[in-house]
C-alpha cells in the first residue's frame, strides 16, 4: 500500500511538473495566450509601432481639475484644465504640503460632475488610492494618469475631477448627543 501510495505522489508531482512547458507547447500550437507573447513574437506582427486606435481624435473633453482640503495643509492641481480625446492617457500632479508643525495621516476622496462621467473616468494612477503619513513641513507632488473612456456620452463636453482631502487618525470630536426629558402625560412643560 505504501508503494502504490508514494507512485502516485511522485506520478501527480511530476504531472504537475510537466504542466507548465505542456501549456507554453499547446498555447503556442493553437494560438491561444498570444498576449504573453512579444510583440515581434505575435504572428503577422510588425516592428512598426501603431498609434492607439481606441483614441476618439474626432472630439475633445475638457478636464477640470479641483482640490479640497479640509484641515490646515495646502493642497491643489498643478493645472485648472487641460484637454483631452477620449482614449487619450494623460496626467496631472497634485501639490500637497503640511504646513503644521506635527506629521500627518492624511487621504483625499474624489468625485465627479456631471456624475454621469464617473462610471467614463478611469483612473490608472492615483494618489486617492493610498493614505500618506507626511512629516510637518513636508511638501509631495503626486500624479493623477487617467483615460476617459470613449463610450462617454456625447453630450458631456467638460468633466470636473475634485479631490477632497482630509486628514485620517485624527482626533474627532464626539457626535453632540440630544438629552430627551420624558414629560408625564396630562402635565404641561413650558
């Protein structure tokens, strides 16, 4: 029983072994998994590198871009605006500084109008995505690289991209609690 047992483990070992070449052997017969291959590799391929087809040249989008602190820091774009085709990658910093005299925890939320344009607006890179410790003083730019997708209706020719940014860890004060007085029933209160 024990032999039979240790051929089996060795057998699915080296099943499991083999696996890896017999994939990369059957994918490159059929065809399948071509995007893990080179791009010299891809079949009917050139060196020639083409322009991205999913860029929407025929319109543009303006972009504005807000910031919001909510705390003694400065925080705000490097640029108002900018503006872009739909499919086009672009990118803008966001200086943020800590002008207290102790180190912070600090995160920004974003939001969009018209809201349409959020489910349109794709982030690829983003300070948002991360909380960040600053030290008093301590003065960051970070970038926002974004693709605005261009399934974007028509009709929405200007996005606006705010960040509100706000401190994390901090202590807040307690919620104002409201004191209810039972009067009994046949008294009147003043």
């Amino acid at each position: 029983m024990l032999g039979k047992l240790v051929v089996i483990t060795v057998g699915m070992f080296s099943f499991g072994y083999a696996m890896i070449p017999l994939y990369k052997h059957i994918c490159e017969i059929t065809g399948i998994n071509i995007l893990a291959l080179g791009e010299t590799q891809v079949p009917g391929a050139s060196s020639k590198a083409k322009p991205n087809s999913q860029v929407d040249v025929s319109r543009t989008i303006t972009v504005e871009f807000d910031a919001n602190a909510r705390g003694p820091w400065e925080f705000k774009p490097e640029l108002r605006s900018m503006t872009v085709h739909p499919g086009e990658l672009a990118t803008v910093m966001y200086e943020f500084q800590n002008v207290q005299d102790r180190t912070m925890s600090a995160q920004a939320i974003p939001s969009y109008a018209p809201r349409q344009a959020a489910a349109h607006f794709n982030k690829l890179q983003c300070f948002c995505f991360s909380q960040y410790t600053l030290a008093p003083g301590e003065k960051k730019s970070w970038p926002v690289a974004f693709v605005i997708d261009p399934k974007l209706p028509k009709d929405v020719t200007t996005i606006t991209l705010s960040y509100t940014f706000f401190e994390v860890g901090a202590s807040t004060p307690a919620a104002p609690t409201a004191h209810l007085s039972v009067v009994p029933s046949g008294v009147e209160g003043s």
